[in-house]
C-alpha cells in the first residue's frame, strides 16, 4: 500500500550541484544547489532565487559552471551552501578550494571537484526561478577516468542530496545495463 507525501521536492538522486561565477571584481563565489538538472542535451536547469550572490554574478557575467560535488568534498560542499556570498566575501579560501579560471567561459573551475560543466547564460526567470545555462564544455579531472577517457564512478564518488533526511549519500553499485537490459521483454 502507498502512502501520500504530498506535493514535495522529492527525488532520487538529487545531484549536489556546485554553481561557480565572479563577481564584478573577479572574486570567485560558490554556491550549493540541490535542484537542477540535464534539460536537453548541452542544456542545464537548476532552481536558484534572485537573492543570491550568484545569480547577481552570473547575470552580469552571462556565465558559470556547475561542478559536481564529491566524497571528498561534503564539508566544503555544505559549506557553500549554508554561507551566503552576500555575506561571506571569500567563501573559496575559508572552505580551502582552489579557482581556476575556465578556458570556455567566464567563471571559475574549483580544482578540488573532478567534474565541472562549464557554461553560458541562456536564461533567467525572476518569477519561476529557473536559471537555464548552455553547456559548452564538461571537463574532468584525469584521476577520475577510465582507460578509454570516461568518467569512471569508482573513481569519482559523486554525492546526492536526500532531501527528507537532509543528509548527503554516495550512489550505489552497478545493477544493470542502459538500452540493454529491456530487450530480454518482448
């Protein structure tokens, strides 16, 4: 039998999303962001409201990057969240990360995250809060892939977000294999 949540934010994984931009002097800000994601294929969504100092950076920048959050980073990772860029003015060197500034677009790469998407401004939605980016490039740090050039997730332990718990998890072992598995219906 199910039982009724209700209209929540609820599910699984939540990717914890590491939005990087500049400020007008060139100080590189970070920010958590639980709810985003892949809209189309060089096309990113996430939800940011307009009180952010980040949202204010990458309106006037027309640029940010999206790393994705590690194992090795979940302190610093909340970190960025829970402190604002309207108050903190250097949130990068308190939490220990390293900026380094992107070859694609003007924002920054934290060295520290394996894995950043880097990209231009498409839209903003003041009303829905809808921040939607281009990626124009994903870069990943050589230590987390494979032989062939992939992103090999034993190497790179992304986290999630569990928004009921309010805690932060790995992903799990491999159970089965996309646009294989489904062919043994028919």
């Amino acid at each position: 039998m199910r039982k009724n949540l209700g209209a929540k934010a609820i599910l699984y994984p939540m990717p914890v999303l590491i939005i990087g931009s500049y400020d007008e002097k060139g100080t590189p800000n970070a920010m958590n962001a639980a709810w985003g994601g892949i809209s189309e294929e060089t096309e990113i969504s996430i939800c940011v409201s307009d009180d952010h100092k980040t949202t204010e950076n990458i309106l006037k920048k027309g640029a940010f990057t999206v790393s994705i959050a590690d194992k090795n980073n979940v302190v610093e990772a909340d970190y960025v969240g829970i402190a604002s860029g309207n108050d903190e003015d250097d949130k990068i060197a308190k939490c220990g990360w390293t900026a380094e500034k992107s070859c694609f677009v003007d924002a920054p790469l934290f060295v520290q995250l394996p894995l950043a998407l880097e990209c231009r401004l498409k839209s903003y939605d003041k009303e829905s809060c809808r921040l939607v980016g281009e990626i124009v490039n994903v870069c990943a740090d050589e230590s987390i892939l494979d032989i062939d050039g992939k992103v090999d997730l034993t190497r790179f332990i992304p986290i999630t977000y569990d928004p009921i718990h309010h805690t932060y998890r790995t992903l799990g072992e491999v159970v089965g294999k996309a646009f294989s598995d489904g062919k043994k219906i028919n």
